[in-house]
C-alpha cells in the first residue's frame, strides 16, 4: 500500500480551504484518509498554515511520499528541504 501526504479540500464553492491528510494512494481526493496532519488556508491575510511537524517526520520515516504542493507546505511550516522526500509525480 502506498501512503501519500495530499491536500483535502473543504469549504464551500469558492472559498476553499485544505486539510495536510495522509491517505492510501487509491483513495479519491476528498474520500478516506489516515490521519489528518494539518490545515491550510490560503484566504487568510495572513496565509494560515498550520502542521504538526513531529507526526508529518514519523509518516515520512513510515515510507509516505508528499505531492508537490503539500511538499512545498511542509518546507514553508519549518521542516528543513532535505528532510521532505522527493515529490510523488
């Protein structure tokens, strides 16, 4: 089974707003997970991001692999670049 990291969305039409979720590869976008990591809110002035870093570092010793934007998420919330794994696709 392979595990990602991936942005969820939520909110209503037009006004989004993420969760930093880890889930089974298989699942769809907005369907199950494991575990949620975070919350992302790119509305906010200031942009609200919000992750727990220590379970984000066990999920990544644990094989999960980030998308390119939840990468680029993590290494804003204060996990240093070389830390992340490479981006799935």
């Amino acid at each position: 089974m392979a595990v990602h990291i991936r942005l969820r969305r939520q909110g209503k039409t037009k006004q989004p707003t993420y969760r930093l979720v880890v889930a089974d590869s298989r699942a769809p976008r907005n369907g199950r997970f494991i575990e949620t990591l975070g919350h992302y809110d790119p509305r906010r002035e200031p942009v609200e991001l919000v992750v727990d870093l220590e379970r984000a570092k066990h999920w990544f010793k644990s094989g999960a692999k980030p998308t390119e934007t939840a990468r680029d998420l993590l290494v804003k919330a204060g996990i240093p670049d070389a830390e992340v794994p490479a981006v799935i696709r």
